[in-house]
C-alpha cells in the first residue's frame, strides 16, 4: 500500500523529535537509487522506525514475526514489512526481500538476529545472502544512544547519533564459506563503525 508506505515514512521523519536529540552522520552516502540491503546494529525497539524513517527511500525491514499481530500487525503488513521467524531457518521471509531487492528497492536487516548491546558481536548470513543473491550493494548503518543503560531511570531526550558507512560491494562467491565470510565481512565492517560511533560520542562528551 504505497500510500500508506510513504504516510508512515513522512511520520518517521519527526516522531523521535519529543524524546531524542537525533544527529546523523554520512547520510550522504544512503544510495539514492538502485537495490541495498541496509545492515545495522540493534539495540533498542526504536532502531528499526528510527532507520525506517532517515532513509528517505521506500523501505522493507524484517521484523520479528511476533511483531505482526492486532493493529500494530496490520499496519506493518501495510506498509510493506517483511515478518521473520527468529531462531529458524525461513525462506519465506528471504525470499519476498529478495523481490524487493530484484525490483531496485530497499531491504533493512538486523543481522545480530535479535536486540542486544549493539556491539555486533555476532552476525546471521541472511543480509550476505540477500546482497549476493541480488547484486545489491550492503548499506552499513549504526545507531547508539537508543538503548538505555543498565539501571538507568528515565531519560530527558538523550542523544542519538547515527553513523552511515560506505557502501559496500555485494557479495560474488558462490560457495558456503564464501557466504560465511561475506557475513564477517559485514560483522566486522559494522563493529568498527559501532567503534567509531563511541569514539565520536566520547569526543563530543
């Protein structure tokens, strides 16, 4: 429903405006044509409408399939994002991505699988796949400041910072262990952004 699509994008624009202070860094660098898989750390629930938001490009991300139920399933069935089940392989998901991908669109994946520090310190094989198996090139992209610290109250609209790397190329072996290191390829290439992100964060005090 791409009215629905772009209403819902034109709201992610603002929404986190009462509750974050939002700096975005590179974003310059988001393709503004042609098919990508966007890879990004995740450590908090907001990452994905956050992301789903800055892009400025029609957008499916796989969502955990626990996600699609009641009104809140509905509208993200409207919208076009692409349940996944965590924890099992599902070809289901990959496939319909691999549409989006096919049809010069863009596909945001978590590929830590699920929230956590955002360190990146593990990484799944589904974006790897994706980029290799349509041609598009990986979008690393990190987010800090939207978790909240451990024994941390409430806080007054904390900083958010946003890093977006330099594309990458897609993927071209064909084999198992290339697509497993296609995959740390990626992990690592996110980790050192997530590295960099704190680095900058810490200079800026």
């Amino acid at each position: 429903m791409p009215p629905l699509h772009d209403a819902a994008r034109w709201l992610g624009t603002w929404w986190y405006r009462p509750f974050y202070r939002l700096v975005v860094h590179g974003r310059e660098r988001i393709p503004a044509i042609g098919p990508v898989v966007l890879v990004a750390n995740h450590s908090a629930m907001v990452d994905g409408p956050l992301l789903f938001g800055l892009l400025r490009r029609r957008s499916a991300f796989l969502v955990k399939k626990e996600m699609f139920t009641g009104p809140v399933g509905a509208g993200l069935r409207g919208i076009g994002q692409i349940p996944v089940r965590r924890g099992s392989v599902d070809r289901a998901p990959l496939t319909t991505a691999l549409g989006v991908l096919r049809g010069g669109g863009v596909v945001g994946v978590f590929p830590e699988g699920t929230r956590g520090q955002g360190d990146v310190a593990a990484a799944q094989q589904g974006a790897a796949w994706l980029a290799r198996a349509s041609g598009a090139v990986v979008l690393p992209v990190v987010c800090r400041g939207t978790r909240r610290p451990d024994g941390a109250g409430r806080r007054l609209r904390p900083r958010v910072d946003v890093l977006v790397g330099e594309p990458l190329p897609a993927p071209t072996g064909k084999g198992r262990a290339d697509l497993v290191a296609a995959t740390e390829t990626i992990r690592v290439e996110l980790a050192a952004l997530v590295a960099e992100l704190d680095d900058r964060r810490s200079s800026d005090g």
